[in-house]
C-alpha cells in the first residue's frame, strides 16, 4: 500500500476563481486561486508541487495550465467555479472590494488521501471553503508542516458582498498550524492592533508559531520571539492580484530548508518580482537568487 503514496515537498490546497480584475487601468479577466498562485512560486523556486483544488469541468484549462507548469493537479470537479469580482479603487493594494457569484464548495481533509508532504499549505479564498475541522484532521494524521492564509476564514460571504467578520474559530485553528499568512487589513480586523509588529504576537499567542503578514510596503515574518522585515522592491504594481498567495507559497517552500528569515528574503523577492507582471509567478530562480543578492544581502 505505501508505494500508492505520492509523495511531494508541498500540497498547495485550495478553490479556483475566476476572476474580474477592476482597477484604475481597467478591467481583466484572470484565472486566479490563492493555490495556483502559490504552487506557481513554490515550483518556480524547485519543489516538488500539488495542487488540491475545486472547479467546474468548463475551466479544465486551469488544470492543463497547472499541470503544464510540472505541478501534479488534484482537481474535483464541482457544478461551478467560483467567479469573484476584484475592485481596486485607488492603488492601494491593501484596499479593495470583493464580490463572488458563486462559488465551487468545501474541500475535505480526504481529498488529501493517497499523498504525503512536507508541508500542507491551504489558500481558501472565502469562509466555508475549508472548515476548521480540517486542520485537526490533518494534525491528527500527519507531521507535515501546515499553512494557511487567514483570508479564507475572515472573509465571509452575504449575498454577493464578501465581508469581514469575526472568526470565533481562530483559537481552535491557530494552535494547530505552524505557519500563518495574513495581511496587515486582515490582522488589524482579527487582532484590534492596528501595529502589525503587535498584530504578529497577538496571532502567536494562539500557539501558532510563525506568521507571514504582508502590507503594501512589504513583509513581516514572526518566528520565535523575533521580527524580521523585508520591503518590497517593484518597478510596478500590474501583478497586484496573487500577492500575498506568492508571498505564502515562495515561504513555505524555502521554509523546507531554511529558517525564517532567510526563507523571508525569499518571499519578498519571489513576491517583488510577482507584482511587476499578471498572472502567476513564472520567472526563473537565477532572477530571484539576483534580487536577494542586490536588495537583502544581509
């Protein structure tokens, strides 16, 4: 039975979206999905990806691109995609507002069965999409290294507004997961710090033991009583959607063999040169290895 196990560095988990993309430029249709985002940057960097996710059969195309970019995808095939309108108003990347239509359902710890990683990072792009039970199970039954973005929990769907709104269930997940993403809107929601700096040790209170908190400037990493700060160093701000989806994904893979600060390094530079383009992060690691060289060189 073990030799049916595949087994990978990292499990990328997480819905699909199809995305409208409205900014001050104008408007663009993207495949999006905080996994695809993520997968892309932990491949880019010389992994070994998965990617778990859910969509109709109409957006096959996502998991042809997925796999054609050497990740294995795990697709299961849903009634609908999630559709989600994006709307940057201003340039702030931090401030925007979100609409779904609809969306594609929940994904299940089972949908992990027959696979193995070093680390388990999930993406959910709205509440409901993972259920908090979901890193107990997985906790429970396995010693990978689990991620997760916070978005898909304080993002909550009313009609077809998302909305922020308490998470009463972030003690229970938090002091099972090993690595947190958020970004500093997110954390001032959940924590009341408006300080991302305090915002980081509020989250770590709740047992979990590094967070990865992106702003408009850059990205925080608290791990081990420590801050380490890394800014943003892009020509422009075209790629904007996926940011912090390639920030999480670029972390956790270089988390496999480094420490947090320098797998930091990493995510910012991976993320730096993700927010000049559209699209997911496909630049080599000879750009990305330059970027550390000129820009974080401690």
């Amino acid at each position: 039975m073990s030799n049916s196990i595949k087994k990978y560095d990292v499990i990328y988990a997480g819905n699909y979206t199809k995305d409208t993309i409205i900014t001050p430029d104008g408007v663009r249709k993207v495949d999006g999905g905080g996994m695809n985002y993520a997968a892309n940057a932990g491949a880019q960097l010389g992994i070994r990806a998965a990617v778990i996710t859910m969509l109709a059969k109409e957006d096959q195309h996502v998991v042809d691109a997925i796999q054609r970019s050497g990740i294995d995808c795990y697709p299961i095939y849903s009634p609908n995609s999630t559709l989600m309108t994006l709307e940057y108003k201003t340039n702030d990347v931090d401030k925007r507002n979100l609409y779904v239509k609809s969306t594609a359902g929940t994904i299940n710890p089972e949908y992990l069965d027959g696979l193995q990683a070093k680390a388990i990072a999930v993406s959910p792009s709205l509440r409901g999409e993972v259920e908090p039970e979901f890193f107990s199970t997985l906790r429970n039954k396995s010693q990978s290294m689990l991620a997760v973005d916070v978005q898909g929990f304080v993002r909550v769907l009313r009609h077809e507004t998302l909305v922020y709104e308490p998470w009463p269930e972030m003690p229970d997940v938090l002091r099972n997961l090993d690595i947190l993403k958020s970004d500093a809107v997110e954390a001032e929601f959940l924590t009341g710090e408006k300080n991302i700096e305090k915002a980081a040790v509020v989250f770590a209170s709740y047992g979990v033991k590094e967070i990865v908190l992106t702003h408009s400037e850059g990205v925080l990493i608290y791990a081990d009583g420590q801050h380490h700060h890394f800014q943003f160093h892009t020509k422009s701000m075209e790629g904007r959607s996926g940011r912090g989806d390639t920030c999480m994904g670029s972390y956790v893979a270089k988390r496999l063999s480094l420490s947090p600060r320098e797998a930091g390094k990493w995510a910012a530079a991976t993320t730096s040169l993700k927010l000049e383009r559209h699209g997911v992060f496909n630049r080599p690691i000879s750009d990305v290895k330059r970027f550390i060289k000129q820009y974080y060189p401690d």
